[in-house]
C-alpha cells in the first residue's frame, strides 16, 4: 500500500489553512444547501436572479466576441419563458432542446426553469434511431433545435409525434442581433419573443424542492439512453455546497467551461459556479486543444472545467515556456489521472484543484475541498465501498447476505445510502430506478443507490475514482453503453453477433471500444469502410468501436449472456486472439488489420487517441 492509496492525518492539517480560507463561502452556501422547507421557493431560475442582483451589469456570458450582461441575459431568458407560458407550457412539460454549446441553448434552458418546464438536454452528438428515442422517452411538448442540429433531427422527424408548429428553430447565429430565416416546417423562436415582455415571470417562486428542472441523459449499464431526472432542489444544493462553497469564485472571476452543456458537469457544476457570485461564464461551441491556452490567455480567465480526457489532452502537448503564464488560480472536474495530477499544476501554474465525483442520478458526491492530490475529496452524506466480485460483476456477500466494506486503502464498490437527507430521484422509468437499488445491504430494510463505480477508501471519509463496472465504460469522456452499440453493430449488413466492452490502452484515458463480432459474410469480402459509415449513421463517434476482433463463435452463460471477461483479458493484444483483430486509427476513414508492429507503434504511443 502506498501513500497514495490513503491520506494521513498531516495531509489533513497541512490542508487546513486553505480550508479556512473559503470558510465564509462554504458556511453561506452550507446553509443554502441545507435548506428543510421543502415548500420554499428554489431553483435554477432564483440563482439566476440572485446573480442578477449580485452583479446586473457585469458579464454573464462570453460566447466568441460576444458578451451579454447579467441583466441583458436575464430579460432575454424571460422573453423566451412568456413566449412558452403563451404557448401553454405549463409546470413539469417536458422541452426537448437540441442546441450546442452556445448562449441561446442556456437561455432557452433557463428559459423553461424559471415556468416549470423541464429541458430535455438531448445529446448533439446522437443521431439516427438513438435520438428518436431520446425524445420520445420525455414525450416533449415542444422542440427546440439550433440550425446545426436539424439536419439530425430531420432525418428521424417522421418518427417523432409532434406537430409542425411545436418545432422552434434558433439560427446558428448572435440571435439577439439576427434572427436568422427558419426553414420549412419551424418556427423561428428569435422572432417569435421579440414582442414578449422581459420581465420576470411570477412562475419561478411557485419552483420547489423537488419539482424537476433537467433530464439528463445517461446510457447507464444497460440498453439505450436513460432520462435522468435532476430536480431544482438538487440544483440549489449544488449551487450553495459547490458553487458558493467548494469553488467560492468572486465576481471579478472568469470561469471557462468547454465541455457539452447536455452533460451534468457542464450545465449544473460549470454554470452554477460562475452564477454562485455572479462571475463571468466563457463558452466554447467544442473543446479545442489548440484553442485552449490562447482562449484562457485572451479572456483572462481565472478558472476552467475539466474532465480527465482534456487534462490529459493539454498535458499531451509539446512543453511552451509560455505555459504557466495565465491567470488561472482554479480548476474543477472529475477524472484527473493521479499520475498527471502533480506535473499538470507545475507545469501550467495551477494552485487549487477541486476534483469531484457525482453522476446525474446519484444520490451521493464527493468534492476535494481540502485541495489533496489523488482524492475525489470528502462526502458529507452516508456511503459505502463494500467488495467487488469482478467475476460475477456482483458484490462479495457474507453467509447472512450482507455486504462487506472494504478495509482503508482496499477498492470496492460504491453504494449511497438513500435517506431524506440524500435522496434517489431516479429515472423517468420507475422500472430502471428500482433496479439501481439495493435492500437489506447491512441491515434488514436499508436501502442503497448503487452507483456502479469501483472506488478506493482513502480514509479521512476521502476515496479515489477508479473504474465503472458492468456495462458502461468512459471514452472521450463520455459513457459509452455496450448493449447500446452492440445492437446498432447488429443492425449492420455485415454482422450477425457482437461483443462490445472496453479495452485499455497504455497511457490513454478511460477505455477504447473493442467489439468481439461473428460475421455473415465471408472476411474477404467485408468493405471495412462502408461498414464504418453505417456506424457513423447511427452513433456518435466516441460510441464507434476503435478494435474490432473477428470470431467464429460468440460464448455466453447459461442465461445467454454474453461472457466478456475473457475478452477483456485479451484486449486488443494479436498474439492472445484466435481470430484477427482490425483497428480503427485516429482520423482514419476505414478499419486496417491490426499487426504485432501496429499494435507496438499504438503501446508506445505513436498513434494519440
């Protein structure tokens, strides 16, 4: 066991100077965050308006050379949130918002907030039939679409019951300025509030605890996307624990967040840490490495959102003597590799890292607020890391049917305890949300939210992220879910049976897709690159499969499930496998066989992805 595994109790002392430092912010944001009358008003909308209050005229967003003001931003919003009161959306109608990282997708999220309508955040990388069903899983009463997204959505639109007028479309441009002509069959909404009033609707203080605010998507570790319900009680805790407490930003901070704002991280951590103190939010339409520092550099940034991947992919790059000249004093995310914790901060000047840990639907999060490497931080909320049989993909179980916690130090599985303090909101399928949940795990009657994350006891009530189980594994940064991908490979010409799971590969965050599949059709014959364009069809390209092994035969349990241990112990090595294995390379147009040298020049690094 290394030091790294735990933390001593003169990491603890050493830490706590830095504690009280942002004592005022963490004692103000405690008590917003721990708010017990579930009937006062709450929610996505009030933050806003605080911040408003906070700093009216200081910058809320910086989008390209754009820059709104908190009250310009605001009035802006509320147009948008009169216009669909006057389409009768009323409290808990659910909009699907298809619209990438620009101000027109938060102020339309907003928008809704501030009447009650939950935003479906539907991922702009999905296309084809996993889109589809995105929608229909929240059954929108409106569609919202950015002009970059509709030639996705018009591809599926036959499959969506909607009628014509309930489809807004936003131009892909500074829609304050120019609203831009819609196409046929959409309503442009720019020109359609231009006539609304900008002051706040009395909706926002009739918001409470748990009224729902988002739907977030998760692929799980089962099947298709997953509608996770994040309610605007959740939010404000966020906003007081994280925003005002853990990050404590000022005002005359400058907070860059250039990850999707379809994903958690970015919509409820990223945002409402600039909004905590009425700070400044700079987006990024997409991350960009060689954008990134002249970014940071050019908007004076002060902190950044990140996951592991994009660490990593800075650190990737060729040493500047110019790297530690920014502004940055802080950094928050989850996913940071410990090996690249330490050199990341001394190389580009960085004092303060809070890395956290959380999903849309837990019930549990961890945040560093003690400033120590390697650790997602501290939860105040009970939690437990019982034993993992990797085999059985199932916890350990002592002979009276209990769980078992792992010694300090040791790995486990995850598990949240489900209390009125630390609810489990779950999922819009009650079905899905019960299957999350454990009974009678160390006493007769308790209930736990399993995570399905592999997580180390550090001590100190501290852990460290290690993996996900099951079904699900991270690439890009994104959850990929096997099952997901495995069908969409099925529904290809070439393929009768696949195998998806995750294979490492040296020195590269998460883990590559890999698909073990039976072919119907003669190897020789197989056009690798009309079979990569079908899966472009119908998935993301995080979601594409970087390995692909050809077998004859597929093994499964008894339970025709398909055995993948095995197959993950092979990876992507050419000596291990029986059949051949082809490789998708980075920037690559088609699948190429995967040699011994190959496979080296990959190891070694000489191929990023």
């Amino acid at each position: 066991m290394t030091t790294q595994n735990i933390i001593t109790g003169k990491e603890i002392i050493k830490s706590l100077p830095g504690l009280f430092a942002h004592l005022p912010g963490i004692i103000k944001g405690a008590r917003l965050a721990n708010i017990k009358d579930k009937t006062r008003p709450v929610g996505l909308g009030l933050c806003v308006e605080l911040a408003v209050s906070a700093n009216p005229h200081g910058t809320a967003i910086k989008y390209e050379d754009r820059a709104i003001t908190y009250s310009r931003f605001n009035a802006w919003a509320n147009q948008i949130a009169h216009y669909l009161l006057s389409r009768n959306i009323q409290k808990s109608d659910s909009v699907a918002i298809l619209v990438e990282n620009r101000p027109e997708l938060l102020a339309t999220v907003l928008a809704c907030a501030k009447i009650g309508a939950v935003s479906a955040m539907l991922n702009t990388s999905q296309k084809g039939k996993v889109l589809a069903h995105s929608i229909r899983l929240v059954d929108p009463k409106l569609l919202i679409a950015g002009e970059e997204c509709v030639g996705n959505y018009d591809a599926i639109r036959e499959d969506i019951e909607l009628d014509a007028d309930c489809h807004l479309f936003l131009a892909d441009t500074d829609t304050l300025e120019d609203v831009g002509s819609s196409p046929d069959g959409w309503k442009n909404l720019a020109q359609e509030i231009r006539e609304q009033p900008q002051h706040n609707p009395h909706e926002t203080k009739s918001i409470f605890w748990e009224d729902p605010c988002f739907y977030l998507y998760t692929s799980g570790t089962t099947g298709l996307p997953k509608a996770v319900i994040f309610n605007h009680g959740r939010l404000f805790r966020i906003h007081g624990s994280f925003g005002l407490g853990a990050i404590g930003l000022k005002k005359q901070d400058i907070v860059y967040v250039p990850l999707p704002f379809y994903h958690g991280t970015a919509l409820t951590i990223g945002w409402t840490s600039a909004l905590a103190n009425g700070a400044c939010l700079v987006m990024t339409r997409k991350f960009s490495v060689s954008k990134f520092w002249p970014d940071i550099r050019k908007h004076k940034v002060t902190a950044f959102a990140y996951v592991g991947e994009l660490c990593r992919y800075l650190a990737d790059q060729k040493e500047s003597p110019d790297d530690s000249n920014n502004k940055v004093h802080t950094i928050f995310g989850n996913g940071m590799r410990p090996a690249l914790w330490q050199p990341f901060k001394k190389r580009f000047g960085i004092s303060r890292v809070v890395e956290f840990y959380g999903s849309s639907e837990g019930n549990i999060a961890f945040v560093n607020l003690l400033n120590i490497d390697h650790t997602v931080g501290f939860c105040p909320f009970p939690f437990a890391i019982v034993e993992y049989d990797r085999e059985t993909d199932s916890p350990a179980k002592t002979a009276a049917g209990y769980m078992k916690k792992v010694a300090r130090g040791r790995v486990g599985l995850l598990l949240g305890e489900i209390t009125e303090e630390a609810p489990f909101d779950g999922y819009t399928d009650p079905g899905k949300s019960e299957s999350s949940i454990f009974h009678s795990v160390f006493k007769k009657g308790d209930r736990w939210f399993n995570t399905g994350d592999i997580m180390r006891d550090m001590g100190f009530r501290h852990t460290q992220f290690i993996d996900r189980t099951g079904d699900t594994f991270r690439w890009k940064g994104e959850n990929v879910s096997t099952t997901e991908v495995e069908m969409l490979i099925e529904e290809t010409n070439e393929v009768l049976e696949a195998v998806v799971y995750g294979v490492e590969i040296p020195n590269t965050n998460g883990r590559a897709g890999m698909a073990s599949i039976r072919l119907n059709t003669p190897l020789e014959k197989i056009d690798f690159s009309n079979f990569l364009q079908q899966l472009k069809t119908n998935m993301p390209n995080y979601a594409i499969p970087v390995f692909l092994g050809i077998n004859d035969e597929v093994a499964v349990t008894g339970t025709f499930k398909h055995l993948k241990g095995p197959l993950k112990e092979k990876g992507f090595d050419v000596q291990k496998n029986t059949g051949p294995v082809f490789v998708l390379l980075p920037k690559s147009d088609t699948y190429i066989p995967l040699t011994a040298q190959l496979q080296q020049d990959i190891e070694q690094g000489q191929y990023r992805y």
